[in-house]
C-alpha cells in the first residue's frame, strides 16, 4: 500500500518521536551524511530546531560556516561553527561540488578552516569536509560564491583611481601606480603581489571552449603588509602580454608564488594596459585599432545573439517598474548617484536579468532623466547589448557563461580597444546596436494588501479574508506556484481581528528552489527561507539561486526573479506582507488562483477550481467561498511549518479555517467618529475605509492606503506606450530629438552646402508609424546658394525693367519731338 504524498513537515512528525526539545537519547541518530533528511527516528532536516526533533549530533554534521560568502575568486577563510577538534592537524580536507578540494586547518582554539577556492560559478556551492585526510566526508555544508562586482570593497584589494590603471601607457598617462588593502583581513607580517590573467581558449561555442585564470608573474615578493605598495610598471616579457584582462592577488609570503586556493585578496578584474608591451606605449591607438579590427573580424564570423535577446523598456519608468526580467545595473544606478561611467548622459540603466537560452548573452538598457531610452545609433552613451552576460548563465564554469569574465572579453576589452583607446567607436556599436522598443510589451501587475485586498492581473478588485493557506497564483505554461498564509491580526490588547492578512508568501517554478518569506512571530520582522531554512542577508544582499534570483533591497522588501520573466515583489506595509506579481505576456491563458485569469477579461476572474464561474457582482459572502475555494492541499504546500504553533494551526487541520468568521465589507458599520477619520485619512480608497472599520486602527489603514498608492504607481509605469522606433538622420546632415515614442517630433538640417528636400521634421503617430520618411540632402543647393539665385535673379529682373523703362522715355521724347511744329 502507497503512502499518500505528504510534505516534508509532515512526513518528520509521523516519524518523530513525542514532542519535546529533543528526542530521547536512545533514539537518536547521527546525521552523518543525511542534512537535509527529514526521516528516522530524529531528523537532520531545517525544521527540526523549532519542532524539536533535530538529531543530537546535528550541529557537528550539517554545517554552519562564518563568514559564509565571499568573491567567487577564492581565497576567503571562513570557520566551521559548533566543531571542535581536540588537537591541531594537517589533514583537514574541504571539498566543493565533489570536484574541487583545498586544504583546511584546525587553528589553536580547536575551530576547523576551510578556505573557498577559485571558482568559475557564482550562487550556493555544497561543500563537505573530511578530517582524515580525505578517506569520508561525512560533513557538509554550504558556500556563496559571489560575482567579484557585488563583493564588499573592504573584502577587496584597491586599485587606486582605477581608471589611470586602466589607461596606462596611453597618451599622457604614465607614472606610479597604487595599490591598498586591508591589512587585518590577510594576517600575515609580509605579502606577495602577483598578476593572474584570464582567457577564454577553444573554438566559441563548442566543446572545447575553456576559461581559464593563470598565474603570470609577481610584482613584488615579501614586502611588508603594510596595506599598500606602488610601483612604476614595467612592460611584462613577451609570453605574458596575449593577457588583456586580469586581476591582482596578494597572498602571505609563505606561500609559493602562484599556490592556488590559498587565503588571499584579489583586486577587481580590469584592462591590463600598464603590462602592455612596448609596441602598446609607442602607438597605443594604432596598437589598439589593430585589436578592434581583429576583434571586428572575430565577431562578424560568431553566431549572431541578438535577435534572442529581450526588447528594452521604452521608458525608465516601465524599466525600473518590470523588476521580473530587468534589474539595476550596479555600473549606473539612479539610486547611487548615477555614477555612469561608460554612459555618459545616462542616468541609469537595467540589465536583462536572464540570459538568452541558447548563447547565455545579456540585454543593456540605458535612460536619459528625462525617461528616454538611449541608442547607440545616436551616442556612444546608448544601451549596449552582451555577447556574455555580465551575471553569467548556469550551468556556469564554461564560456560564455562565466559571471562577469565572459563579459570582460566579449564586450568590455572590445569596448577599450575600439572606443577608449581608439577613434574606431562606429565599429563597435554597429555591432553592439541598442535594442529599441517596438515590441516590447509590458508585464501584468497583480497586488495582494492590506486585510487582505486582491487586485487581479485584470483589473478586478475584491477583499477575501479567509484564515488559512490559499493558492494566489498557479501558471501550468511553466508549473509555476505562489501561496500565501493568511491570519488575523493579535492587537496591543491581545485580542484578533476579524479580519486576516497575509503573514507568509512562498513560490516554486518547475523545479527551483522553494522561496518563502514571512512576518516572523508577533516581530513584524521579514524572514526568507530557502527550501525551509532560514537565510541571512548581513553579509550579501543578492543571491544567485536554481531557477531564480533573489534580492534584498531593505530589510522590509524582497525581490525575487524567476527564470521565466516573472517576478514577485514582497514587502511589509503595516502588520501584514504586501505582494506584487509580474507576469510576462506569454502568461496569457495560463493562470489561475485569487488573482484570477490573465486574459483581458475581468468577468471569469472569480473561477473555481471547478471551472464554475462566479459573477463580478457577487457579493462578499460569496466572493469568500471563491477564497476558500483556492485553499491549498497538504500533498502540494510550499509552506514551511518548522513551529508547533505553525504545525498545529495549519497543517494539521483544515488549511481554510471554516470556523473563523471574518467581517464582510457589507456589514460593516463605523462609527460616527472612525466614519470622520477615516473619511479624512483615506478619501474615496474604500480598501483603506474598510481597514480602518475592521480594525479599528488608523495606521493600518493608512499601510493599506499606501500600499494600493503603490499598486497604482505601478500600474501606471507599466502603461503600454507606442514607438515608432529608430529614425535616421539625412545623409549629409542631422537631425534634433532622440525620443521615438507616440506624439514625439523629430526636426532635420543639412550640412553646409546642402539643402533639405522633403519635411523639415517627422511626428511619431499613433499607429507606431512616422508622419513623414527621412528627407534627404542635396548638394549645390543650400538655402544660401537658393537665396543667392533667388535675390540674383530679381537683380536681373530690376536691370531689365530698368532698362525698359529708360528705352521707353527715350522712346516717347523722340515722338514728342517729331510732332512740334
């Protein structure tokens, strides 16, 4: 007889023995070789700290390790917590992902170190640990590998004024470089400087293509660790200068030059002019347009990438709002200054957050104050696209899809090389065109706030306040799931609401990981778990997941990217969770769940599982039935239940609570007074009116308010706009206006000694067409040389009609004399 499917939680309670902080010793099993394993008679599952069933010897197996991230580089020392080992040994083994091993010591107090190793991956890499010189590994835990850009400057080595190193031999540039870093996060009395470079080996896009980092030489051997050096550089001999990009590492001087996987600070990846050759400082634009020409030459014979990539936002608003496929691009961010170093004029631009399925290259997208998007057709500042996408692509490790390096050789050295270093731009950006946004279409916005509120993908808006755990959206195009937990609010007083808002959101698509964030305990405070086990954010606040991305922007809202293009915004707005889900338009037709059918119908939102279909009049009464509907089944919950208050309210009985009666909007009747403050705090939101009365609490109502204003703004950025597109300048003159979109004007000129023929400007209409083609301008004809035939042909009308006139009067005197008598 099968056992029917139970979650996790529920499979660890049959199994566990009586509740109580820990099983009895008799019972206990170890968890060698079993974290995450939820069965026997104790478990080495997340969950069994809050329930009490953790394996005696939990802590000593399933490994916590401080810190628990750094640069996916290597060299970051970190401890194994709660391992104690009685006496120092040289036999301490860590491996990562089965494959790749360093060694680990045991320092004077008895704490067990393990040091991260280069990698060419980012994301949570598994690791185990043996401590017998490699025979088992019965311990294992988890590392973040993390792009070298979203490291911690203070975990880095620093380039001094980093652009003088990156230009160095060019015109004018020469002299002392710096370095600095910080001296206690590399104990060691004297240092070694070395220059490791990176390439990418093997014909692209085949089997063989192979990244690789190499030691090249050492700038300086055991110098003090004094936190800084200088040096005048020095051309590298000749086997060393093919490196174009690499990164500086200081090691302790005990180690051999070149030992790898040992603690260390790297600096940032960079342009390795200052090791260029000779040939580079005696002519660097000529050396560098050859490096253009030959990159030209590479690219034009590589698959073509672009016509995979997603369509750019047309506006800032609709980019910085589509947080499902797009994300700020921390090299110019509105929100830090708009530091826009390779796009001048811009003011801040997004990244495509997935890269294209089958060659792993990336979208730029780049906006002006004003909103308007900017393409290199117009300036060099403009959106540039990927060949390798700057956040690389899994399965990682190989080109183009190594984070950050693929980027550095395809599209970043090329942009030195043709644009920085010499006056060959053109030919870079006609092959690196901004994508405009003919066809960009705009994601659909669903919200759920407040007590709880729900506005559908469609539009339609309703109030359900169920007890329980629901299904808010289910998407079978990519099997993706969102759930959410709905509970009643406990006043200062200790009594509840009688009404419900949303205390936990949880997703999966297909076979990701499994996200959940909640409002933990009566705190208030947010908490994200992955796969049922808390995370931490003090040290990163990105994290590179299976199948999706996840970031912390504050400590009150979550962003999480799925590799489909939707997205999930999750935030706290008073006592309850607020979320916002981003569909893209390939959703339509395909979803189900409280925010209803994504299909430009508001009528069928209110659809049973069943298929029946309530009116968009019904009333709130039956609107709850709807709720309750949409309940979820124990067999299929994202949920976590690691807390016997979580275990005996919701998933041991009914997951739609039929005893709990909420207050029906209907039904509500304020008194005269809460009726004048609210009316003041909310206006006509009768989401925020219906708070206030359910409550009793003006701040609650006023988190709702804010949260529907939020909703709104949304809406709005994400507003379809119509574009026209790129138009192009007459040859042989220019044009005024960079902005293609509905209602935009576009003005034209011609050069000296040319002259317009055709209109002097061009509308973009409403239809997505201009009102008038490119003039064109033609030579000899200026509007100079016009007036000059112009002004010299009426001088010679003037001449003629003078002259007429004195042969006349001369005419007329001659008659007038014959005639005298």
């Amino acid at each position: 007889m099968k056992l029917p499917l139970l979650p996790c939680a529920l499979l660890l309670l049959a199994t566990a023995p009586s509740p109580g902080p820990w099983p009895t010793a008799g019972a206990q099993e170890s968890c060698s070789q079993r974290c995450g394993d939820p069965g026997g008679q104790c478990s080495c599952h997340p969950t069994c700290s809050g329930l009490g069933t953790c394996c005696s010897d939990l802590r000593d197996f399933c490994l916590e390790v401080v810190p628990h991230s750094g640069s996916m580089m290597g060299g970051k020392d970190f401890v194994v917590q709660h391992l104690k080992w009685s006496s120092p040994t040289t036999s301490v083994i860590c491996r990562f992902k089965e494959s790749v091993q360093t060694l680990g010591h045991v320092d004077s107090f008895g704490r067990v170190h393990c040091v991260s190793p280069l990698l060419y991956e980012t994301g949570r890499i598994p690791f185990t640990l043996s401590m017998d010189n490699g025979r088992s590994f019965p311990r294992s835990g988890t590392w973040l590998a993390v792009h070298p850009s979203k490291v911690s400057e203070t975990e880095k080595s620093q380039l001094v004024n980093e652009t003088h190193w990156q230009y160095y031999g060019t015109t004018g540039v020469g002299g002392n470089l710096s370095l600095t870093w910080n001296v206690s996060a590399l104990p060691t009395n004297s240092v070694t400087i070395e220059l490791w470079g990176y390439e990418e080996t093997g014909k692209p896009y085949s089997e063989e293509w192979t990244a690789k980092w190499s030691y090249l030489y050492s700038l300086a051997t055991k110098v003090p660790n004094s936190g800084s050096f200088t040096f005048i550089p020095q051309p590298a001999p000749q086997q060393y200068q093919r490196w174009e990009v690499g990164a500086l590492r200081i090691v302790s001087s005990k180690h051999y030059e070149g030992e790898r996987d040992v603690q260390a600070l790297w600096s940032n990846e960079h342009a390795l002019a200052w090791h260029l050759g000779d040939d580079f400082r005696a002519d660097p634009v000529a050396w560098a347009r050859t490096q253009c020409l030959n990159w030209e030459e590479l690219e034009d014979q590589l698959p073509k990438f672009l016509e995979e990539l997603p369509d750019c936002p047309c506006t800032l608003a609709q980019a910085r709002a589509d947080s499902g496929r797009f994300h700020t691009d921390y090299g110019c961010d509105i929100e830090h200054g708009s530091v826009c170093t390779y796009h001048p004029g811009a003011v801040h631009c997004v990244r495509s957050v997935q890269a294209s399925l089958q060659y792993a290259s990336g979208q730029q997208c780049c906006y002006t104050e004003e909103g308007t998007q900017l393409l290199t057709a117009d300036s060099t500042s403009g959106s540039t696209p990927d060949r390798g996408h700057d956040w690389g692509a899994p399965p990682f490790r190989a080109p183009p899809r190594v984070p950050g390096l693929s980027h550095w050789l395809y599209d970043v050295i090329s942009f030195y090389h043709c644009c920085l270093w010499a006056p060959e731009c053109p030919r870079y950006m006609l092959r690196r065109p901004s994508s405009d946004c003919r066809h960009y279409q705009p994601p659909r916005l669903a919200s759920a706030f407040g007590d709880p509120h729900f506005v559908t993908f469609d539009g339609t808006n309703f109030t359900f306040n169920g007890r329980g755990e629901y299904v808010l959206l289910e998407a079978a195009l990519t099997n993706l799931r969102v759930q959410v937990r709905a509970q009643p609010r406990t006043t200062l007083e200790g009594t509840q609401d009688r009404g419900t808002g949303l205390t936990a959101v949880a997703v999966q698509e297909g076979n990701s990981d499994v996200v959940e964030v909640r409002l933990a305990g009566e705190t208030g405070v947010l908490q994200v778990l992955l796969n049922q086990e808390v995370l931490s954010f003090a040290e990163q606040k990105w994290l590179d997941l299976k199948g999706m991305f996840l970031s912390v922007a504050s400590g009150d809202s979550v962003s999480i990217m799925l590799s489909s293009g939707a997205g999930l915004e999750v935030s706290v707005q008073g006592p309850f969770l607020s979320v916002a889900i981003l569909l893209p338009e390939k959703f339509l037709n395909h979803t189900q769940g409280l925010f209803g059918t994504l299909n430009d119908n508001p009528t069928d939102d209110f659809t049973l599982r069943n298929g029946q279909v309530l009116p968009p009049t019904a009333k709130s009464r039956e609107l709850f039935r709807f709720g309750a509907d949409w309940a979820v089944e124990n067999a299929s919950s994202l949920l976590t239940y690691d807390s016997r208050l979580l275990v005996n309210n919701f998933l041991y009985r009914p997951k739609h609570d039929p005893t709990f009666q909420p207050l029906f909007p209907e039904e509500v009747t304020p008194s005269p007074g809460q009726a004048t403050e609210a009316a003041k705090l909310c206006g006509d939101n009768h989401f925020c009116s219906f708070d206030v009365a359910a409550t009793g609490n003006l701040s609650v109502g006023n988190a709702t308010r804010l949260a529907y204003q939020l909703h709104q703004h949304r809406v709005q950025s994400l507003q379809p706009v119509v574009s026209c597109g790129w138009l192009a300048p007459p040859h042989n003159g220019l044009k005024e206006g960079i902005r293609y979109l509905k209602g935009s004007t576009v003005y034209f000129h011609c050069n000296n000694g040319y002259s317009l023929v055709g209109a002097e400007a061009s509308t973009c209409l409403a239809d997505g067409s201009w009102s008038r083609p490119t003039p064109t301008c033609q030579p000899g004809q200026s509007h100079t040389v016009l007036l000059s035939i112009v002004f010299g042909g009426l001088a010679v009308v003037a001449v003629v009609a003078l002259i007429y006139m004195l042969l006349q009067r001369r005419k007329n005197n001659m008659a007038m004399w014959t005639s005298q008598p």
